[in-house]
C-alpha cells in the first residue's frame, strides 16, 4: 500500500548514516516525537555505502523516506545527493549521532520566517556524554552552544549565556544545520564541496555563504544534543587518519575561498592552528598535551596530502571541460621545454667545473675508500635486512617476500627516511602509480612530485652520508654505529603510522581515494632482486660520491661547508631524470607493461640498467661540483 504523502512540506530533515547501527533508534525517535506537526516536516533516511540497513524499518511511516546510496560518498557528497529527495523549502542536516529536543523543529520554523535575511540557521547544540546528562525542558534557557571562527582557522566550540533570541554568527557546524534551498544559487549551486569527503565542508558553506547578503544564525531555543564519544573517540589508527585528512581538508577549504596571495599570508596561522586545535577537543574539558605532539610531527604530511589533493581537485576540474586538442598538446611541449633546459643548464655548470679538477686525486681517493665503503653498506645491509625481517614478522605473522617487505627494506638500506613521509610510506617505488590509483592525478603530475621528493631525499642522503664520512675517516665510527639505527627507528615509525592511516582515511569518502596499495610490479623474486639490485647501486653511487668528496678534501672541513657542497652537489640528482623523459622508473614499467607488451620483470630489469648509466654521470657531476666549491671555500 503507497504511502499518502502530504500536499505541503515545509522542512526536510535528512540524516546521511554511515555505520549507524547504534545511534539510529534514538535518533529517529526524537525526530517523530516533536511539538511541531508532522504533516508540516519529513524525514528523509539515507543509507550512505550500505553500512546501516537497519533504516528500512521505518520505510513504511508516515513522512519518512528511506534511501540506499550503494557506495559511501562521504558527508558532503552524500548529503548533495539527498537534497534531491526533498519537497521542504526549508532543509536541516543532522549527524546520525544528534538527539534532537522536541521543541527543535518548530523553533527553527519560527525562526526562518522571523528573520527572512538568514540563509542558515544552526542548532543549538550541546555536546554531551549521554542524553540524561542534560535535562532537556531547562537546558534551552541556560546557554548557547556556539562554534566561533578563530584567526588560525578552525571553529572552537564554546557556550554562552544569552538572552537574545538569535545569534549572529560567522561559522555554523554542519551537525545540526539549518538552510533555504533558495540559497544554493547564490552559492555556485550547490551544498557542498563533494571533493572533501566528510568535514570541513561546513566551514567552506560559511565561507561562501559570507561572500553574499544571506545572515548566518543560531537559534539557542531550537537545541540538539551531539554524542562527545562518538565525535572525539576512535581508534589510533582511525583517529591519525582522521587528523591528517580534517586538517588537509581545512587548508584545502582556504586555499579555495581566498585569493593566493591572501592564503599564502594566512597559512603560518593554519599550521600553528593544527596542534593548538587538537590541544581542547572542540569543549572537551579534558586538556589533551599528547595529540598536539602528534599534530606538530605529522605537519610534513599534512602538508604533502594538501599538496596532493590540490592537485587531484585541478585535474577533477579539468576532466569535466572539454580540453581541445591544443591543450594537450601543450602540455607536451611545456614537458619537451623544461627537459632541454635542464639539460642545458646542467651540462654548462658541469663544462665549468671540469676543466681545473685534479682527477687523479679522486682516483686516489676512490681507491682508499672503497673497501670500507663496501663493508659499511654491507653491515647496513645485514641490519636492515634483520630489522625488516622481523618488522614483517610482527606485522604479518611470517616472513616472506611482498612488496612492503621489499619496500621498507630499501627505505632502510639508504637511509632515505624521507621518502616515507610520502602518502603510504613507499616512495618513490609505488609513488606514481599510487597517486593515480588513489587520487587520478595524472602520470605527469605524480612524476614531478616524485622527482621533487627524490631530490630532497638525495639531500637528506648526502647530509647523512656526508656526515658520517667525516666521522668515519676520522676513526669514529661509533657515530655511525647510533646514527644509522635511529634512522631506521624513524623509517620504521613513519611507515607503521602511514600504513595504518592508510587502511582508515578512505573511510571519510574522499572522491578517487580508497583501496588499498597497488602491486602491479607482482611479487616474483625476479622482480623483487631487480630492485634491491637498482636501489642499492644507485644509492652506493650517491653515498660514494659524498665519501670521495670528504676523503679528497682530506677532512678538513667544517660541517656548515659540507652542507653548502651538499646544497649544490645533490642537484645532480635531476640528469638521472632527463634521460628518462620526466618519467620515472614506475612510470616507465607502466607504459611498457600496457604500450609495448613488456612483462614487468624484463621492463623493471631494462629501467634499472637506465638508471645504473644515468647514475654515473650524477656522480660526477655530483663530485665536480662539490670539489670545486670546496677547494673555493678552503683557499678563503
């Protein structure tokens, strides 16, 4: 038997569940037992992802609508979605975790047609660890709760004693939010930013809803009671993947609502308000000391997934124009350009260091390192080799040969701890291929944040290899007996928190992002020796060419000239990219694989054999470099 639907709805309530299993009988509930009447509001129930199917209980009530989206499209896609379903002038979004008081709907209808310049109106909500803890029929006359936009960027929920029956505010939290349907066309028609998944998408709303005349306010008679555990509780692993994606989301909703130079004069006050955000959890009484260590630690990646998520947005944008075929191929020839000039540049610097080099020096010095180089990254070697054994062990249950196996044991055996602050700890060995797989950037793109990463990783390698060459002909070589086991420490801390958040972030709905990492490359020992093969020949390259500048300046330098040698040799680092036209060795098995037919292992076998003869003339160059400098800064 068809519902009987209502002539006139004058509020739509929509409640988006995504695993609600728990909070949907009380939220539900409350909606139907309000003071206002209930042929004036429905309530319309969608199931975002197929997590709570619990719902359909109520399909058959008056008023109630009941929905199913198949995949998860995060709080703002969802919610996008569901405005399609409602027959209100008035719309109000609350969380799966909200009690609503029985006077809420009505006081909200009160108010919209009281104050027709308010484009949207929030809830007075309160934050509470259970229902009974507040008495409902007093607490609307004590306090409003209120979210107060703060000049490092976030909204810091407070409450305040007020008579006045609205408030003026310039932040409304998307929990219990209040909005006409008239005012999406003054908005770029639309709610929500869907590419933001869940959170923040409130605060990029009043940021374009105070770009026109529409008023935000809060109503502190309409009261909704929010859940604390559930908005501030989880698990590490959930609660680290929740705080790298909220604060990117935060950054990205600036970088979209403010002119570049003014979001490049506001970003200092965004980072600080990172840790100073999760110091007090939005009212949470509880002062917190360990989540704004945390926050400051994982700043770098923060960062990195704004960075990469900016990117992902550019390409979304472009995807849904029609590019010419002119555009395309400029981007060809911008690629052809930038090539040539590096090329160029490089090469003249390297013909002007040449000429006054005494080679035969470095040839003596190539041959006084050599055995202790070999014996050093022999040692290193065997230790990585121990540690990442037992890593996988404790990880997986066993040992054996996969690609995280094989990933951190490069990580480890260089040293490139960098490389792991990369999204999903793995560097540049899955980087291009994880970025399209998860993001849809472009090969183009991901290519040139690989080699921006690899160019700071061989900095970081040359600061470290540097480093510890003057220690080691300096016969102290306890230094690198501390040195090399903290670094493996901190590779190891880093891939544990990426590989855990990598396996959480995807819950928060962020378009083209989810799955797990890719292993296209396969898991033969063919492969798997090819690049142990690659990484420990280019990177014994690299550190060679730091020890022979050491030994050949006989160690006579300070560590702030070793740094400048450093600063300018590792440059270098580009000429092994030329060759392979901007494109990495992933890349390139890639293409080989899908173009040409290619297995992976022969591909991966023939790009290693590139990267070995592309390395030589890095070294060089490399080492010219930094002898030039060095001999300058020494006849000073």
């Amino acid at each position: 038997m068809a519902k009987i639907q209502p002539l006139k709805i004058e509020l739509s309530v929509i409640i988006l569940f995504y695993h609600g299993e728990r909070w949907v009988d009380s939220c539900i509930q409350s909606l139907e037992n309000q003071s206002l009447s209930r042929d004036l509001y429905e309530i319309i129930l969608v199931d975002n992802g197929g997590s709570t199917p619990s719902i359909d209980k109520y399909e058959e009530q008056k008023n109630i609508d009941v929905y199913h989206f198949p995949v998860n499209y995060g709080f703002a896609g969802g919610n996008n979605k569901a405005l399609d379903f409602a027959r209100g002038e008035i719309i109000l979004l609350i969380n799966q975790d909200v009690v609503v008081h029985y006077n809420c709907l009505q006081e909200l209808l009160i108010a919209f047609d009281r104050y027709p310049e308010a484009g949207a109106i929030g809830a007075n909500m309160y934050m509470v660890s259970t229902i009974d803890s507040i008495e409902q029929n007093e607490s609307a006359q004590k306090a409003v709760g209120l979210y107060r936009l703060s000049s490092l960027g976030y909204a810091s929920y407070f409450l305040e004693a007020t008579e006045k029956d609205i408030v003026p505010v310039d932040f409304v939290s998307g929990s219990a939010l209040g909005f006409r349907k008239s005012i999406l066309k003054d908005i770029g028609n639309y709610l929500f930013d869907f590419r933001l998944g869940s959170y923040m998408e409130d605060l990029d709303l009043s940021l374009r809803l105070k770009k026109t005349e529409w008023k935000m306010y809060v109503r502190p008679k309409a009261v909704v009671y929010h859940y604390r555990d559930e908005a501030f509780s989880g698990k590490p692993g959930y609660m680290l993947g929740k705080l790298i994606h909220v604060s990117g989301n935060r950054l990205i909703v600036y970088y979209n609502n403010l002119v570049m130079t003014d979001f490049i004069k506001k970003l200092p006050s965004l980072l600080l308000g990172m840790p100073l955000k999760v110091t007090r959890l939005d009212g949470d009484t509880r002062f917190n000391y360990f989540m704004p260590m945390i926050a400051l630690m994982l700043v770098p990646l923060i960062l990195v997934y704004f960075g990469l998520r900016v990117l992902s947005n550019i390409e979304s944008e472009k995807q849904n124009l029609s590019i010419s075929d002119q555009a395309q191929t400029s981007s060809k020839k911008w690629k052809w350009y930038v090539q040539v000039l590096m090329l160029v540049f490089f090469c003249g610097i390297a013909s002007l260091f040449l000429y006054e080099q005494d080679w035969h020096s470095i040839y003596s010095a190539t041959r006084l390192f050599t055995w202790r180089l070999l014996s050093l990254l022999i040692g290193l070697t065997l230790l990585a080799l121990v540690v990442t054994t037992l890593r996988t062990k404790l990880v997986f249950g066993r040992i054996g040969y996969s690609t995280r196996f094989l990933e951190l044991f490069a990580v480890s055996t260089t040293g490139q701890f960098s490389s792991v602050m990369t999204p999903g700890g793995v560097g540049t060995l899955l980087a291009v291929p994880f970025l399209k797989s998860y993001f849809q950037i472009p090969m183009g793109y991901g290519t040139l944040f690989v080699i921006v990463d690899r160019l700071f990783g061989l900095y970081f390698i040359g600061c470290l290899a540097l480093t510890g060459g003057l220690y080691y002909f300096s016969n102290q070589n306890y230094a690198i007996l501390i040195c090399f086991p903290l670094l493996l420490i901190l590779a190891w801390a880093f891939f544990q928190i990426l590989r855990v958040c990598d396996q959480e972030i995807h819950r928060f709905g962020v378009p083209e992002y989810g799955g797990k990492m890719l292993n296209h490359l396969g898991t033969d020992f063919l492969s798997q020796l090819a690049i142990c093969i690659s990484k420990f020949f280019y990177f014994s390259i690299i550190i060679s060419q730091f020890l022979i500048i050491t030994r050949a300046l006989n160690c006579s330098m300070d560590l702030m000239s070793a740094w400048m040698i450093i600063s300018v040799s590792f440059f270098g680092g580009i000429i092994s990219m030329i060759p392979m036209g901007l494109v990495s060795r992933d890349a390139s098995i890639l293409a080989l694989s899908s173009y040409a037919g290619v297995p992976a292992s022969i591909g991966l076998i023939t790009i290693v054999l590139m990267r070995v003869v592309t390395s030589i003339p890095t070294a060089i160059l490399g080492t010219t470099c930094g002898l030039w400098l060095g001999k300058r800064h020494l006849r000073r």
